[in-house]
C-alpha cells in the first residue's frame, strides 16, 4: 500500500499527453490548443470605423465642413479627405485617407451639405478601431494550452485562422460490475441496489469535456470481466472499472487485468474512501480500478482519474496540482482519525471556512451530493481542531 503523494507521483509518470492533431476551426471547440496562434495580419488591417457617423480631421472639428464622400463597410476605394471636408461613413467601413476620427451621426446638424459637429466631448481619434487593435502582425494571438471556447474560437475566425492543431480528447470505457445492481425504475429483489455508479461517473466525464463514454457490465465471474474488459481496451484509451477491486472472493479486476496483458502500477493506496484503488496500464492507455461504493468512487475519479484526463489532452502537466483547484480553508469544526491514512471529506467551503459534512461512510452519496469541496488531512494526523489551516480541493 503506498500513500496518496507516491499514488499520484507514478500516476505523473505513466499518464502522457495524447498526440497532436490538426483540425479545421469549426471541428475545434472544446479542444485544448497544442501550439501557439501568431497573427499572420494586422487585426483590422486598416483604420475603421466603430460607429455610423462622419469622418473628420480632428483639428476642424470646430469649423463647419462639406460633405465630399461617402465610405461603406467593405468599399475597395481608397478615398482621401481634403481639408475642409467630413465623408458620410458607416461601421466597419476604412476611415478616408487624412481622417483621424469620427463623430456620431447623432451629434451633427447637417443644413445644404455642410456639416456642424455638436459634441463637446469629442476627442482626436473618438470612434475609430486602430490597425492591429485586435492583434498586432506576427503577435501572439492565443496560447497554448487554451481550452477553444466559443469566444476562441470566433477570436480565431476573426484573425483569418481556418485550421488549429489540438490535443486529442480520449475516449473512456465504463465498465460496472457486480451481481447486486438493479437499473434505477425497476423494482428491488431482496439483496439488489441501484446502480447509481454509471450515471455518477459519466455526469463527472461530461464535465471533464469527455465526449465519447461507452458503457459495459460485467457480472462477479473472471472470465465475463476479463472478456468485457479486453472489448473496452479495443475501443477506449482510459477504461474505468468499478467494483471488484478489493481482496474478495468474487473481486477479479485486478486478475482480469492481469489476463489481459496490463501491468499494475499500484493497487492500494493509504487514503480513505478509495483505499482498494488500483492504476495500470497497457501500451499508451490507462486503467484505473474504482472502490464499488459510490463515494469512494467519485473521491477516487476527482483525486485520480479527473487530473490523468487533463493531463492527457493538455489541459494541466502536473497531476499533483494540475486538477481541481486547490485552497487552503479554516476548519470550522473538530475532526479525529487514526493515523495511517489521508482522509478525503465531503465538506462546504464559504468565505474562507470549511465545514465537513455528515454521511462520510463510502456508500452514502447524500454528503456528495450536498458538498462543493473536499477535505484533505493528511496520513499521519489524528487530531483537527477547529481553527486550522487544512488543504481543500474546490469541485467542479
């Protein structure tokens, strides 16, 4: 059994980032950027126009001008401005040659084509959208590293980009596991529970920007595991078992994994709930083994398998700190534990306090389902007085 810093240090060392790919902008949302966008242009490349209104020299702005021209957004004509004169002109639109600024439409009085400004506000280069205010040519545009929203992704657009190269997002196989499991809507047997763990972990993917999740079942019986288990490593490059992971007599994931030519990383860490943990790997994809009760095995997939899947399409490089996001909180209430293990609690954290839930016990979701953080304590530590200083990590 090793403890939770050396589970997560192999973890660091046996999760790689999955390989780049290039695809057209419009396939990209959601994406991690895998290289750094330099403009290729001046964003606008031209002085333009923010605004309907009339283009001026600043330094006549008190004097009465005529209307010469007029400039549309997207004219090819290059137009210049004489002294004396303002150019009818519209957003979007090139400021003429010798312009330097626009005055609203709202705030001219127009009589037989001459124009009278009435903005005591104005100033030199009011309304006007600078060449390169977006970006610069050859500047950094967006970095590496940058999770492709919908902004980003319009952002791109507007600088000409129709390609950006991403990390890919892995696919993840599911497989549950165990003789007892009834599908929620349908009636108990005497011995049967509902099977609340797919549904717990595929919201949990979701969030995590997994896209592709494909579900499996096995019963408690070696050879079915062992056989469904090869059928996701076919499809899946992270494959989540829950259950079975234990020492009992009808526990197989770590034999089944064995029969399919995985290598163990680690099985069992010093941490409660989670203990039976179990992380392997074969070739470039990864196997985690979730405890069967559901709150150890969303402890586990938050502490574990969530920061090994940013790692993998590039989000974070650290699984250490590279997760969920981590503060250091004022426990509001006494806690014991025997030493020996790292506890993760279900706990409420506002304005700098946190307050560990009821229903900490592995199989009760009720504390979970109520808490937007979790508490870490370390290994060795018995005693938590209210008043300390104690490491949180923030759910998503």
């Amino acid at each position: 059994m090793i403890s939770v810093h050396k589970a997560k240090s192999f973890l660091q060392e046996n999760i790689n980032t999955l390989p780049v790919q290039q695809v057209p902008l419009a396939m990209a949302a959601g994406y991690i950027l895998a290289k750094d966008v330099y403009a290729q242009t001046d964003i606008p490349a031209f002085e333009q126009s923010s605004m309907d209104g009339y283009a001026i020299r600043f330094d006549e702005h008190n004097q009465t001008l005529v209307i010469s021209g007029e400039m549309q957004a997207g004219t090819a004509i290059q137009y210049t401005l004489m002294p004396g004169q303002a150019a009818r002109i519209f957003t979007g639109a090139p400021l003429p040659r010798g312009a330097d600024t626009v005055v609203m439409q709202e705030k001219v009085e127009i009589t037989a084509g001459v124009l009278t400004i009435q903005d005591a506000q104005l100033t030199k280069g009011m309304n006007v959208r600078n060449k390169g205010a977006e970006v610069k040519n050859s500047a950094l545009a967006i970095s590496k590293g940058c999770r492709l929203t919908p902004a980003a992704i319009g952002f791109l657009a507007g600088i000409g980009e129709t390609e950006v190269e991403i990390y890919g997002v892995p696919p993840v196989g599911v497989i549950i596991t165990g003789k007892e499991l009834q599908q929620p809507g349908k009636e108990l047997a005497f011995g049967q529970v509902y099977e609340s763990n797919s549904a717990a972990l595929t919201a949990a993917l979701q969030q995590a920007q997994i896209t592709k999740i494909k579900l499996y079942a096995a019963d408690d019986q070696l050879d079915e595991l062992s056989d469904v288990l090869a059928e996701a490593l076919k499809n899946n490059e992270v494959v989540l078992l829950t259950g079975g992971v234990s020492v009992g007599d009808y526990d197989f994931v770590v034999k089944a994994a064995e029969h399919n030519g995985i290598t163990q990383i680690f099985h069992k860490v010093k941490q409660k709930p989670g203990k039976p943990l179990y992380f392997g790997r074969k070739e470039n994809k990864a196997i985690f083994g979730l405890p069967g009760n559901p709150s150890s095995v969303l402890s586990c997939f938050y502490q574990y398998v969530f920061p090994a899947l940013q790692k993998m399409y590039g989000l974070k490089d650290e699984i250490e700190t590279g997760g969920l996001q981590t503060r250091e909180a004022i426990l509001t209430d006494n806690y014991k534990k025997a030493a020996g293990l790292t506890h993760f609690l279900k706990a409420h954290f506002e304005n700098g306090n946190v307050t560990p839930l009821n229903a900490q016990e592995s199989f009760r979701m009720s504390s979970f389902a109520q808490a937007n953080c979790m508490i870490e304590l370390d290994e060795e530590g018995t005693e938590f007085s209210a008043g300390t200083k104690v490491k949180i990590y923030l759910l998503p």
